[in-house]
C-alpha cells in the first residue's frame, strides 16, 4: 500500500489552492475547475470543492471543519520560510520553535483553518528519522 494523497475539501478552491501554491511554490495542477492537486516530491495535496463530495456520498466530508489532522511540509530552513511566508499568511499558531523531537517548527492556518506545520529537522534524532 502507498499512501498518495491527502485531499482537503474547501467551498473555495481557488482561495484554497492560491495558499498551498505561495507556501509550496509549487503550481497546481487544476484538472477541472472543483479540483487541484499541489504534487511534492514526497506526496500530493489534492483541494476538492464541497460540490465534489456527492461523488463519495453525501455530507461524507464538510469543508473547513478540521480539527485533529495537520498539514506538514518539510522544509530546507523553517527561518527562511518564515521570513518569506510571515507578510502573507494571516494566522500564525506559532513561529518557529524547536520542538521536544527534535523539528524546528512553523504552525499555521490555512484559509479554511485546517493547520498547517512547516518543519526542519535540526536534532540529530530528528535528522536521522527524515533519513529513513
């Protein structure tokens, strides 16, 4: 089994996917206009409209209702990214911390209030799990 996608269902794909394309720098792929995929090197974020959800079953996913899932992207240098990202995203849980694991962590939300955490490796535990 591989895990392939994460797929966040919003009633604003466009203002969803403008978030995840300034944080990734990454352009979205957008197949049709109800649906975008954000591709990593290491997974994808795939953004469905609320209209998308009938095609699963009915009221089986509601948008911006997240409360217990989070949205993680390792990143090169969680300063950096703060730097570049602390003018444009508009709610900041938490600037950048070393956390007890060993990531150096940037937590934020996105426009429907899913979390989003940016992460560096900077323990030598830490660094050693991301090599695996």
């Amino acid at each position: 089994m591989q895990l392939v996608s994460v797929r966040l269902i919003t009633a604003d794909v466009d203002r969803l996917v403008a978030f995840y394309e300034t944080v990734t720098r990454t352009t979205a792929d957008r197949p049709a206009p109800v649906f975008a995929e954000i591709v990593t090197p290491g997974g994808t974020l795939a953004i469905g409209d609320v209209a998308t959800v009938a095609l699963f079953g009915a009221d089986s996913a509601r948008p911006a209702e997240n409360h217990s899932a989070i949205v993680e992207f390792r990143v090169d240098d969680v300063d950096a990214e703060w730097e570049r990202l602390s003018a444009a995203v508009d709610d900041v849980v938490q600037t950048p911390t070393t956390m007890p694991w060993g990531n150096r962590s940037l937590l934020m939300r996105d426009p429907d209030g899913n979390l989003v955490n940016l992460f560096t490796p900077v323990g030598a535990d830490a660094i050693a799990r991301q090599a695996r």
